[in-house]
C-alpha cells in the first residue's frame, strides 16, 4: 500500500507533457513509461537522462505487467478505442477531457470499468483547483442555503476550432464544475443551446447554454471565442449566502456576498409580497496554492488504493457528455428547449 503506483501516459501533445509532469513528481505514483506515435515527441517529454522508457505502441504498453494505470491524452476521437483496450489488459484509467466524443462509448466504458473493478476516472482538471474545491465544500456544509442559480462566463479570443464547436471546447470544464458542486451532480430537467456564427468559421463560435434544474434553480453557461477580453468568472447564488469566483484574480479569486433578496408575508389586500434586501458583509477564503494537476493524481491513487471511485468518475464524465449531446440538439432545432427522455443525462 505504501509503495508507489506505476503509470503510463499515453500522448505527448498539448496535455500528455502536464500529466507526465505531475505523475513523476508525486509521491504516489512511479511513471515508468510515456507512449506516442510520434517518438520525438515522446522523448522531448520523457528528457534526457530519464530512466521512463519511450514507446510507440499503445499495444505493447497496455502488455506490460509493470503498469497499474494509464493517463490518456490523445484526440477524444481515440479516447474510448484506447480506454478499452486498456481496461480489458487490467489497467486503471484516467482520461483527459472529454470521456469519449459520444455517449454510447462513454456508457460503454463505465460498463466495462465496473465488470472489471477497475477505476475510470475523467481528468476534469478544474474540479481539483482551491476555488472549486471550496466552492463545493461552502454548497455542500449549507453555507450558502439552497442554491437559487449559476451564472458561468467562460470568455476569450480564442482558438476557432475546425472539428468542434465553442460548447464542445469550452463548456465541458463549466458543466465539470457545475456536476462536481451541485448535490447529486448535474441533473438538469432542460436543455437549451443558442448559439452564432457571426464571423462564418463554419462553427458555433458564441453560445449561450440554458439548463433549468429540478430544485427551480437555474444555470446558465456562457462561452465565446471572438471576445477581445478574457473573463473567467462563475457566481453561485444561495437563499443564504452567494459566492463568486473571479479565476483572473490571483489575489482574490473567491468572495463570499452576505447579501440577497429575502421575500416577507404576502400583503393580504393585494397579491403581492414584501420584499427585503440582505446587505452583509463580504469576505474571501484563505484558499492554498497548489497545482491541480497534482491533486488530480493523488485523487486516482487514492481511489485505486480505497477501491472506491473517484470524485470524477466516468458517471461524471458520461453525465457531461449527455449534456453536450443534448446542446447540439438543441442547437440544431433553433434553441428549443430539450426536455423529456432526450435530456436524460442520470449513469
């Protein structure tokens, strides 16, 4: 139990360097392999000096007996293809964002994950930051009441991706977040998906993503890639209390707002209600520094060693997915509202 567990990561793009980075440096887990087609890549991440072995082919890493667990970080496209095969050689598996690029592939994971008594955990990297963690920790305490809505704005001038659209590439860390704070994770009763193509890229480059939830409490998510301003911010509003989270704001990215609307009796000689407004004080959470990445791997060592799963599961990430599905329909029927067996989002 108390030695180190041994991982391979599988993909040395944009992500795989990261994950290396943070398998390597903690005390939990022993990297002992980094796979890519493309060897020069693999080797740049792996370095000079290194005893972690450079490897080409997924096959022959999912054969060796020296590896517990696999990080993958490949196209989603590969994900579910490469999660499987690994899964079926005993290997515990954590994948990057998202699980897979359809659901009945994700379902298809979380099945045979659980036949297996193996871990599958998705790498929802924001779920493990200071801010998320406390924000989770303040709804789930009942610090901040019930909660009443999400407002998510997920902002920038961004990279136009030409096989995705701008809900497909941003919302999946506002929706992690939103199933990793709400009680019971995200289980919204609709759907709905406006988006625009001012700029004629041939995606979705503006979007505005609507899901009423089954307590009357409501979310929205805003994502966009044409802003000349990079705003990261999300307000979780409670009856009690309300927080938001200012991730450009390295000083302060939490602050707590004692303040709100409270509603007295109903007038008896006309159907209204009075209305009072709460004005508290504000205050900040003394919030550590720590590299989320690293909590992450702890995260899927700790799940591996408990047997128990992990806080991002592949529920979690096959309930994300759902939602993604859902928008696109949404999206393609005008913005309508999805409700019904075709939002049902439950794993």
């Amino acid at each position: 139990m108390n030695e180190p567990l041994r991982a391979a990561v599988i993909g040395a793009g944009y992500w795989g360097p990261n994950l290396a980075r943070n398998f390597r440096t903690s005390p939990h887990w022993d990297l002992v392999a980094v796979c890519d087609l493309d060897e020069a890549k693999a080797a740049k991440v792996v370095g000079p000096r290194s005893t972690v072995e450079v490897m080409t082919s997924t096959e022959a890493l999912l054969a060796r007996d020296d590896v517990d667990a696999v990080a993958i970080a490949t196209p989603a496209s590969t994900h579910a293809a490469i999660a499987m095969a690994a899964l079926r050689a005993g290997k515990h598996v954590v994948v990057e964002k998202p699980i897979a690029d359809n659901s009945a592939d994700a379902q298809a994971m979380v099945d045979l994950a659980d036949e297996r008594g193996l871990v599958l955990m998705v790498d929802h990297t924001f779920c493990y930051t200071p801010p998320v963690l406390k924000i989770r920790e303040l709804v789930a305490d009942g610090s901040l009441g019930d909660v009443l809505f999400i407002d998510s704005v997920r902002i920038n001038l961004g990279l136009v991706q030409p096989d995705v659209d701008v809900f497909w590439d941003l919302a999946p860390h506002d929706l992690s977040i939103l199933d990793f704070v709400l009680p019971g994770g995200l289980e919204p009763v609709g759907i709905a998906a406006q988006g625009a193509d001012p700029i004629g890229a041939g995606q979705t480059c503006v979007g505005y993503l609507t899901l009423p939830l089954a307590s009357g409490a409501i979310a929205h998510v805003h994502v966009n890639w044409l802003s000349p301003t990079k705003i990261r911010q999300m307000v979780v509003g409670g009856s009690k209390q309300t927080v938001v989270w200012d991730d450009l704001q390295p000083q302060q990215r939490l602050t707590v707002y004692d303040r709100g609307v409270e509603l007295g009796a109903e007038q008896p000689d006309k159907a209204t209600t009075n209305i009072s407004y709460r004005l508290g004080d504000a205050w900040a959470p003394a919030l550590p520094e720590r590299e989320a990445l690293g909590a992450m791997v702890a995260e899927f060592a700790g799940a591996i060693r408990e047997g128990r799963a992990p806080r991002t599961d592949g529920r979690a990430g096959l309930r994300v997915l759902k939602v993604l599905e859902a928008a696109s329909r949404s999206l393609a029927d005008g913005g309508r509202l999805v409700t019904g067996s075709t939002v049902e989002v439950s794993a």
